[in-house]
C-alpha cells in the first residue's frame, strides 16, 4: 500500500499559506522568549498609531494570536480553501484570498476611525467642559476592564466636582486610553477565511455540512447566511470585543463583490 503524506494531498496555494502561518507562530513564539514581540512589528496597527507600519496592512494576514486561533482559521482553509484552488486554480484563488483579505482590514480599520474619532471628540467636549460624569461614560464604553485605581478615581472626583486637579488627570486617563485604542494590533487570517466560506458557499450552495455544535447537518449556503447574520449581530452589540466581527464581515463583502465581478466578466462563474 502506498502512503501519501496528507500534505501532498493538498494544492499549492493552500498548502503554503498554511505553512507561513504555522512558521509565524512559531517565530512569535521563540522570538518571545528573546524579548521580541513580532506582533508589534507585523500585526495591523491604526495608521494614527506610532507602531503603525505600511508593510503590515499584508503581514497581519499570517500573524495569529494562538493556537486556537490559527487551528481554527488554517482548518477552515483546509476545508474549503483547497476545494475553491481546485476548482478555480492557483493564481484566481490566490488572488480572492488577498483581495478578500485586504478588504478584511480596510472594513475593520473604517470602524476603528469610526470609534477612535468619536472618543476624539468626547476628550475634545471634555476639554472643554470637564465632569467626572463624561470621564465615567468615556472610561465604561471603552475601557470595560478598567483597574480599581481607575474606578476608585472616578469616584473620588464625584466627590470633589470642583476640583481642577482631577480634571487635568481625567483628561490624561482618557488620551491614554485613546492612544492604547490605537496601539492595539489585529492579526489572523479570519477576514480572508470568512471570504473563503462565502465563496464555497455561493459556488456549492446546497453541498452538506456537518455542524460541531449542534452535531447536525446544514447546506453550505444556510450555514454562510447564518454565520454572516451572527457576525453582523456581534459586530454592533459588542463592539468593544477583542473578536473583529467587522474584519469577518468585511472578508465576506469584498468576495461577494469580486464573485459577483468575476461573474460579469467571464462566461463561467470561476
């Protein structure tokens, strides 16, 4: 009988995109235990941050923050991404895959401004008239795991309202949490697996799936439908979350919209 490794079974495109993630979470691992953090340099950072860097806008794509999240992310490219490259080819799904992926972070990037321009102009309104009740709103919304020094100075300054000095340290408090918004990296492939499922889902809509939890049997373009409807739910009821529901979304919109292109300007659908 012969053996064929598993990976031999698998296309090019795939095969290798797997492998660089894998190597990268490695190397993050390793480089850790030197006191180099490769998330800082590699993962997506907001271009109004000091660690933001043009090169990462594609490198955050191989960065993962574990291995639950690259298991998660790599087997759903495993599962569908080498039936999509078989069917369309190497350069066409390399290509999807960037595409979706990119227009991942552009989504996720224009809810950040979004946020970060509306905490920008509370800390402006602040400024202006400071109140603990503002720096208590501001510090609720957008530092959830505030440190007891934080909550008990809050308080001290209801207090003492008329107190100048608190004021100057709320406005402090409130930049740095701004700037700690900004410094925060996103890394995973998720945005460009999510366009991955989507386009499995519109190319093999009725192809049967086996669900985990519940262990039932779903067609692919319920379970592309349902996860899109959960994501977007998520996306604005926990927007503070460490999840980017909006990255997930955005990969599933751009490949849409490159599908539906593709379908425009070719006499097959792929």
């Amino acid at each position: 009988m012969n053996y064929r490794p598993v990976m031999s079974n698998i296309p090019p495109v795939v095969k290798n995109l797997i492998i660089i993630n894998v190597i990268l979470l490695l190397a993050t691992w390793v480089l850790q235990a030197s006191g180099i953090d490769l998330v800082n340099y590699l993962g997506m950072h907001y271009p109004g941050s000091d660690k933001f860097m043009m090169h990462q806008v594609v490198t955050h794509m191989f960065m993962h923050g574990g291995i639950a999240h690259l298991f998660f992310n790599m087997f759903a490219l495993w599962m569908f991404g080498r039936v999509l490259e078989s069917v369309w080819g190497s350069r066409r799904f390399l290509i999807y895959y960037f595409v979706t992926g990119l227009g991942a972070v552009a989504l996720h990037m224009f809810v950040n401004y979004l946020e970060i321009s509306s905490m920008q102009n509370t800390i402006e309104a602040f400024r202006n008239t400071p109140s603990p009740e503002i720096l208590d709103q501001f510090v609720n919304k957008h530092l959830s795991n505030a440190s007891v020094q934080v909550r008990d100075f809050v308080n001290t300054w209801y207090d003492e309202p008329t107190n100048s000095a608190f004021a100057a340290e709320g406005q402090q408090l409130m930049e740095r949490i701004l700037q700690m918004k900004m410094d925060i990296p996103t890394v995973g492939a998720s945005g460009a697996v999510f366009g991955v499922l989507l386009a499995f889902g519109v190319l093999f809509p009725n192809t049967q799936l086996m669900l985990l939890f519940p262990p039932i049997p779903i067609k692919a373009k319920y379970f592309v439908i349902g996860y899109g409807l959960i994501e977007l739910y998520l996306g604005f009821s926990r927007p503070g979350s460490n999840v980017a529901h909006f990255a997930h979304l955005g990969g599933m919109l751009f490949g849409y919209i490159l599908l539906k292109y593709w379908n425009k300007t070719s006499n097959r659908f792929y």
